[in-house]
C-alpha cells in the first residue's frame, strides 16, 4: 500500500512499511524512511506507483480552472475529494482527486487552507485584490527582468540611473531597481559597481563620492532653515587691545585673534582672543540644534560645509574693522626670559585692527624678517605688516619657546619634513558654488611649520591647555582629548577628564578655539564662560555638570562624525590629486619607498602601491611609471622603472620615531600642523594653525 502525505507544506508519497493507530512508517522512492503521522496521510492507494501518481496529479492540476472550482466549491469548509468529485465527476479517479489537492494548495488566493486536506473558499473580493496584486507583481517580475537584461548588455535603464546613488550607498533591498542590478550582476557574474559603470550609469565621478558622502552624513541636504542670530543681551567691556588674526585668504570662519602689549616694558601680556557665540548661542537653543547635527564643518578642496549657517557666522566672526564679542585669555610674560608669570580670562568686546592672510605674506613674514634682518619699512613689505613686526617677531620668539618645551615633556623633537600641499580648482562657476569634478586642479606646496603658522599653532595649544586645566581646577567637565604616550599604535582620544596629551607635550588639552567651526569647542566656550562668571562656584552655573550624559553622547557623535568628514576630505584630496594627474599627462613619477612597498611622490600628496619595490629600504629614492587611475576606487598603480640613489637607508628617518605615527594621523591638530585647503572660484580653507583634519 502507498500513502501520499503533506510534510512541511509539500506532498510527498511512498510505500508504507509498518502502521500504527496515529503513525505509519513510509519508505519514499530514494529508499529514504519516514515516519508519518496519521493526520498528515492524504490519499491511500495501492496504484499506480507513487512518482507515477505524483506526475499524473500534477498534470491533472495544470488543466484545473481555479473560476471554475471556486464557483463549483461549497461556502462552508470542504475536502479536495469532495471538490474533485463536484468538478470532474461522482466518480473522480485518485489522479483527479490528486491533482484537485496540488491545485487547491497552490492558490491560496482563491482557497484558504482550513487544514491538512481542508478548505474554504475566500471572499469575491479577495480574490479579486488579490489577482491584482498577483498581475501587478508579474509585471514587476518582467519589468525587473528587462532591468536586468539592459544592464547585462551594457545599458543603464533611466530608473536605474534615478536610483543610482540610492542603489549603490542605501540600498532597498526589495526595491526593483535594486533586485534589477543583483540580478544583472548575478547573470554577468560582475560586481555590481563594475556592472554599473560599464552600464555608463556613474557619469561623474566626483558626484559618485559626494552623493555617497550627502547620503550617509547629509540625507536631508546640506542647506539651513532661515535662522536669525541671536544677540548677546549683556554689556561686554571694550578691550583695550588692537587685535590681528592670521587665516588663510577664504577664511570665513575667523574664529581667533591675537594681541600683543608691553613691549619693551619687561613685561608683556599675550592676548588670544576667540570668537564668542557661545554668549548669544544658549544650549538646546535652535542654533544650538543645527551645530550639534551637525557637529563640524567639513572641509574639502573647493568647497565646505559649514557647522552654522553663513549669517550666524558672521555675526560672530572676527571681522577686522570692527570690535567683536570674544572669550579673551591674557597671558602675562617675562618679556626677557619669557616665563609665565600670569593668566587671565575675560568676557569683552576686542576690536579686530587686521585679518592677516598667511598665504600672502607667508613670502615676507620669514624668519629673517621676524628677527628683524630685513627692513620693516622695505618697499615690497604689505601694509600692515610694518607695525606689526616687532608684535609678529615677537609671537615668533615666543611659539618656539613654547614648542621647545613642549617636546622637552614629550621626550623628543616634533620633526615636519613634509610639506603642506594647496589645492586650488579653477573653474567659471560662481563662487561658492559645488564643484563638479572638471575643474582644473593646481596643487602648490608650503613648507609645514612657517612662522605664521607656528604663531597661531602655538598660541592655540596655549589655551587649549590652560583652559583645560582652569576648568578642572574649578571642577567644571570639558571635553578634553589625551594621549597615554608616544609608542605606536596609541591613539588620541576624547574624554571628560583632563588628562595628559604625550603626542602635544601638555597636562591637559582642551579644544576650545574653534567654536564657529567645532561642536566640542562651542561646548568648552559655554564652561568657559560659566568659570569666568561665577568663579570657584562655576560647577553649579556651567550648562554641563561632573558625569552629565549629555558630554558623553556628545563625544560619542562627534567623533563618528569627525571621522566620516576627516575620511571624506581624505579621498578628496586623493579626487583632485589624480585629477591632476591626469590633467597634467603624468606618467612617471619620483618619490620614495616608506613601507609596504608603498612610494610617497616627491612632488605631490599622493601614497601608491609599487610592483617591483619588494626588499628596497625606507627613504629608497625611485622613478616609477604610473598605471591606469580609477577615480571611483581612487586606485592607482606604479611599476618600478628605476632606483636614483644608490645609498642605503640610513638612520635619519628612524630618528623621527613617533612623528611618523603623527603625521599618519595618530597626533593632534596643533602638533601636527595645519593641511592648508585653498580654492579659487570657491574656496575653501583649513584654518592655520587649527588643523580640523586630525
């Protein structure tokens, strides 16, 4: 005797070999056994064989008429015999009572299973929403076949084109467009990106990265509500200083100033003086909301987004001509052995004499000029730079007194060989507007470590330390960033304890001169304030309390952010330095082998693999022929023509132990030095001295 029976919602049949009130034990044609209990058996028979009826039965449900059955079907619950026997005939064969039973199972819209072999026939209007889900799903079916049939041929449907970015960086996974481009690249057997790309889909490569970049850090675009400033309501007093800062010529987000007193006096009071929305802008404020979404600007060559809206900037931004509210640190010096011998904060109002621009006096303020070896009233010396030598050279004096013993704490020398690349994109676009990938790139170098940058670098690390160690002098949380030492692979991190910063040489470093431009900063200026108003009872007045939550998930976002904005810059600058290479026809390249065999060009920011450079030294000084550029993957490739020096590595480079590890990016801003970003249609800058990349 044979049995057909459902198991696991499919029908198998066999031969039973044993069976018992509520069981049987089954033998199916691959000689497999089962065990199949009672209520799961749905035909007896002796014949035919059971892969015979199987096959007859599907054949027989092939021919059904599913209309036909439903109107033939009962209201109330029913069994496929009975069915078959209403729609075939009384005397429906095992093949057509079978065949009845697959039919049924197999169209759930027009019969509800009610259990093993029941039934019940669904509402008229069931069916009918359900056949048109059932079309409009086929239609579906081809369409994404059709999709998949023109990408596989090398064309990109417009729906996949509309869809590309969303695709590619946010997929839908039950999206047609996006089944189309799995199932094309299942057919083709070629990754979906290669597919898409052969498809012509990606037309630029630039708008491929910045899409990517918009959809995973900007969904909702990069624009602002119309917001209003907010005024600072108190009364500051008018400093009676003459400040200057040093920026790059596209800075708009000026956020610090320096002034000089005393001179000459033996006695001199160093004033930074930093940009102070932090008294107009309250936390949980609507401003407050659109910095801490976003949490940095984001720099880029050719363009930026900004923490804050441009009009909220430039109510608070250093603008020389006139006097702006500032958080000013006074620092009193020993003009001779230039020993600290005091500090004050204040809450005041600073004139801005000059917004210096280093960029076009980094030629004339060098260190000959600082020291007074050239004539200050020199002809080719821009005004105002003529009183302000004395100031300048001074500052000058001053930063490599501080740098000097900050690496006499940090137990070896900062050492930048490096250079600083500029990049400029040349275009006739508007200012301001997004790049589009075909500008023309002109990249220059500036040596790290000019005076004007060491000036402001210096003075940063000043505040940023001694308001770290003011705030936890008066009990009040800041956010603070340390490193437990120099040995490689120990990274900067975030935190809210003042703890020491090995790679600065510092106690405790606390950004907080950049508040126009970093969330963490504008969040220190607001503890700031509280401890120069209130003094030794700051803790109870300052927005943030010890172990607030808030600065944890503060630190938390920033980082994730700050991560993603720093990785995009860094593949920007990597866009445009292929760019240029491929604009400038560059087919061989010098530079030097550093590790892995990866070569560091001598003439341009660009790191690249090399095939033939196994086993040469670090600082091995080659020429290399350049392969294809992918400007999707940012890949880049270089053959190994020849080695131009024949010298081994000597122990000059091991000498710079851990500055290695900080120029790959393990350091601080500060310390490292600025990565200078400058544009021409629509520029852009790192601020000096301030680097927000590392």
């Amino acid at each position: 005797m044979y049995v057909l029976f459902e198991e696991a919602g499919k029908f198998m049949a066999g031969r039973v070999l044993s069976e018992a009130e509520s069981s049987a034990q089954v033998e199916l044609d691959s000689g497999k056994r089962v065990k199949v209990k009672g209520a799961n058996i749905l035909i007896k028979f002796d014949k035919p064989a059971p892969a015979s009826l199987i096959a007859a039965a599907q054949a027989v449900a092939e021919t059904i008429e599913l209309e036909m059955a439903w109107e033939f079907s009962p209201d109330e619950e029913f069994g496929f015999a009975e069915l078959a026997r209403d729609y075939f005939s009384a005397q429906a064969t095992l093949e057509q009572q079978a065949g009845m039973l697959y039919r049924l199972f197999e169209a759930p819209h027009y019969f509800r299973r009610a259990g093993k072999g029941r039934f019940r026939k669904a509402p008229a209007e069931v069916i009918v929403q359900a056949l048109a889900a059932i079309e409009k799903k086929r239609l579906l079916t081809e369409q994404i076949a059709h999709w998949a049939t023109e990408l596989s041929e090398g064309r990109c449907p417009a729906t996949i084109q509309d869809h590309l970015y969303k695709i590619l960086f946010k997929p839908d996974k039950n999206a047609p467009e996006y089944k189309a481009v799995v199932d094309a690249s299942r057919a083709t057997h070629i990754a979906p990106l290669e597919l898409l790309q052969k498809a012509g889909a990606i037309r630029s490569p630039y708008r491929f990265h910045w899409q990517r970049f918009l959809l995973e850090n900007f969904p909702k675009g990069t624009g602002f509500a119309a917001i209003k400033a907010p005024a600072i309501s108190e009364t500051l007093p008018e400093a009676s200083v003459q400040a200057f800062s040093i920026d790059d010529s596209q800075t708009t987000e000026i956020d610090d100033a320096l002034s000089v007193q005393g001179l000459g006096s033996g006695t001199v009071t160093l004033g930074i003086h930093i940009a102070a929305p932090g008294l107009a802008i309250a936390p949980g404020s609507p401003v407050d909301a659109l910095g801490r979404a976003r949490l940095s600007t984001v720099y880029m060559p050719g363009y930026k987004v900004t923490m804050l809206p441009d009009d909220v900037v430039q109510a608070y931004t250093l603008q020389e001509g006139r006097s702006c509210p500032a958080v000013s640190l006074y620092v009193t010096l020993d003009e001779a052995t230039l020993e600290i011998t005091g500090t004050q904060t204040r809450l005041e109002s600073v004139p801005i004499a000059h917004n210096l621009r280093h960029d076009q006096l980094d030629a004339v303020v060098t260190e000959d000029w600082l020291q007074g070896a050239v004539d200050a009233a020199g002809s080719s010396v821009p005004q105002p730079l003529p009183a302000l030598q004395a100031q300048l050279g001074f500052l000058y004096r001053l930063a490599r007194d501080l740098k000097a013993k900050r690496e006499v704490v940090r137990g070896k020398p900062e050492t930048f060989n490096r250079p600083d690349y500029n990049f400029k994109l040349r275009s006739d676009a508007p200012s301001g507007s997004e790049p589009q990938g075909d500008e023309t790139v002109v990249i220059s170098v500036r040596q790290r470590g000019a005076p004007l940058d060491l000036i402001v670098a210096e003075a940063m690390i000043l505040a940023n330390s001694t308001w770290g160690q003011w705030m936890h002098e008066m009990g009040v949380p800041g956010i603070y960033r340390s490193q437990a030492s120099l040995a490689p692979g120990v990274k900067v991190r975030m935190g809210t304890k003042a703890l020491p910063h090995a790679g600065i040489g510092v106690k405790c470093y606390a950004w907080s001169t950049s508040p126009l431009r970093r969330y963490t900063d504008l969040v220190n200026q607001w503890q700031i304030i509280a401890c120069a108003r209130h003094g030794k009872t700051a803790a109870l007045a300052a927005p943030f309390k010890p172990k607030d939550a808030e600065l944890f998930s503060i630190i938390s976002s920033f980082d994730a952010a700050y991560s993603a904005y720093n990785g995009y810059q860094s593949a920007m600058e990597r866009f445009w330095t292929l760019r240029y290479v491929q604009q400038h026809g560059l087919t061989e390249l010098v530079g030097t082998v550093f590790k892995d065999n990866l070569l560091r060009a001598q003439d341009l920011p660009l790191v690249l693999p090399v095939v033939g450079a196994q086993g040469l030294p670090r600082n091995a000084r080659v020429r290399v022929k350049l392969g294809d550029i992918d400007l999707i993957t940012l890949d880049v490739q270089g053959t190994l023509l020849e080695r131009l020096d024949a010298a081994k590595v000597d122990a000059a480079d091991s000498a710079n132990g851990g500055n290695e590890a900080l120029e790959e990016g393990d350091g601080d801003e500060d310390m490292a030095g600025p990565i200078a970003i400058a544009v021409d249609v629509t520029e852009t800058t790192v601020p000096s001295g301030d680097n927000p990349t590392q």
